[in-house]
C-alpha cells in the first residue's frame, strides 16, 4: 500500500509491545483524530514477553509529557488474524519486518513496511531518557507524514 491510500485499519509492531508500537499506536491515533480521519490503529509484539503488562513506565512517562495517554494500552503478541484484520503492518525495524514476512501469509506480504520507511526506529529500551525522546520525535515525524499523505489521499 502506497503512503497516500488511507488505509482503513494499522498496526503497529515492534518486539515485545511496550515501548515503540504503544507509542507510535497512539502519536497516530491522536494526529489522525486530530485531522478527522477515520483510522483504526492497534499495536503488537513480535514475541509474547510482555502479554497482558501495560507499556514500559518511561515510555508512558515521556508520551505523557508531549500529551499521549498510554497506560491504558496492554502488550499483546501478533497473531494469524492480524494479517486478515489490518489493511497495514507497520514494522518498527528490519528485525521485526523479517518475522512478520516469516509468519504472514504470502498475499498479505505487500501490508507489511517499515513504520519510518527506509529506516529502523531504535529500540529505546535497554537506554536512558534521551531514547524515548528520540523515538517520540521520530514516530511524531513520520505520523504528520503519514496523516498528511492519507488526507491528500481519499
């Protein structure tokens, strides 16, 4: 799916589901809200670590200040359905792009793109505060990116 076709259903997927696709699941619901769009997003984890924890506590901190409610988000892992369900996989790096090639069914492939495009959103976790900052400017970016090029697209 090209950038400028608004899609109808999103999820975004990084590994565990607690730190960059909560975040970047709701920056998109909020500036898609914002503009009117009626978009659907979700998040998921490529591996089931965290199932059921609500995002890493500084990930809810940092997305708090810039105005971003997570808590209320819960960790779940990608499942056969997912691919059915949402119109586009947006993957937070090559790792996660590599197993959702592996487990999706090959007509459903050409959903499946890296959330920045050509480039990786770093995984914050295992960093300092600077790294959700960095992740939120990155997913804050491309989101007006992406709402834009849906809105010019419908």
């Amino acid at each position: 799916m090209p950038p400028a076709t608004k899609p109808r259903r999103v999820l975004l997927v990084c590994m565990g589901n607690i730190c960059r696709s909560p975040t970047a699941e709701e920056v998109l619901r909020t500036k898609a809200t914002r503009a009117s769009l009626a978009v659907q997003f979700d998040s998921a984890g490529t591996e089931n670590h965290h199932v059921g924890e609500p995002p890493d506590p500084r990930s809810i901190e940092h997305a708090q200040r810039r105005g971003y409610q997570l808590g209320h988000l819960r960790a779940r892992q990608i499942g056969a359905e997912d691919f059915a369900s949402f119109d586009l996989i947006l993957a937070a790096d090559g790792i996660n792009l590599s197993s959702l090639r592996v487990i999706c069914p090959p007509d459903r492939r050409d959903r499946l793109q890296l959330l920045l495009g050509d480039q990786a959103l770093p995984d914050p976790y295992y960093g300092g505060s600077d790294g959700f900052e960095k992740v939120l400017d990155m997913v804050e970016k491309r989101a007006d990116y992406l709402v834009s090029q849906w809105m010019s697209g419908n």
